[in-house]
C-alpha cells in the first residue's frame, strides 16, 4: 500500500511511508503513475512472480504451491544483499498481489529489508529497505509463517 511519496526527478532514493525505494523503484512508480492515468489505482509494487496465486485460491495452501524452499529463498535474498544467514530475521511465504513470493526480512547495518523472492524459480522480485518490524511482518495477501 502506497501512502505517501516524495519523488524528486527519478533521482537517487526516495522515501515512502513504508520505506525508501532505489532509483529503479522510484523510475518504476514514476511510470506507472504517467501511464496509468489519474483514474487508474496501481498496485505497487508491480511485479509478476512465475507463479501466480489463482483468486479464489486458499492462502493456507501456499506452500503446495511453492517450487523453492524457504531455506533456498533465504539463501537468495541474503546473496543478493551480501548479507549472512545470521542477518534473516523471517521467513514468510505469501500471496502478494496474486503473486506467491517468500518475503525474507534481513536486518543489515541496522536497516531492515524486505526482500521479495520468487517462490517458483528464487529470483529476486523486488527489495524495500527501511521499514520497521511491525510492516516487515504486515502482508498484502495471506501469510504463512515459516519456521527456521
């Protein structure tokens, strides 16, 4: 959920409620927002997992779903941040938007990151930094917790 936003020219970070976004973030709300139109409500972030979560799906078989482990998500997310397995805080399995991502929570140097990882093939989906414990663990869909 988008709440606020200050975007200066598409330019370095910019911060939103729930977070800063990178500049490839901030060019991506950019143009969503011009080519939406002001009638149109955008879902952000907008991207597409290979694996879609079908509507009337049931959230508490998210899992059956999954293709990738959640270790294997972990593994992906603290790479992809050069951060160390101690780093993760949680993993969740989610229903984001229609999407079936893991959302691994990694704290480095004292900011949290909420990673989003494809739960079909472990890519990296998108990466918001700055959001506190409270959102790290909020979810857009169903949530199933996984235990380490």
């Amino acid at each position: 959920m988008l709440i606020g936003a200050a975007i200066a020219g598409g330019f370095g970070t910019s911060t939103f409620a729930k977070g800063t976004l990178t500049a490839t973030q901030t060019n991506a709300v950019t143009s969503a927002q011009t080519t939406a139109g002001p009638n149109v409500q955008e879902q952000y972030p907008n991207y597409t997992a290979s694996i879609t979560v079908p509507q009337n799906g049931d959230d508490a078989n998210l899992a059956s779903l999954a293709k990738i482990t959640a270790d294997q998500a972990k593994s992906a997310a603290a790479t992809h941040l050069s951060a160390s397995a101690a780093d993760v805080k949680s993993v969740s399995l989610e229903n984001e938007n229609g999407n079936l991502v893991y959302s691994v929570q990694i704290l480095k140097q004292g900011i949290m990151h909420d990673v989003k990882v494809d739960a079909g093939n472990g890519t990296v989906l998108f990466t918001e930094q700055g959001v506190d414990g409270a959102e790290a663990m909020e979810g857009v869909g169903g949530i199933q917790e996984i235990e380490d």
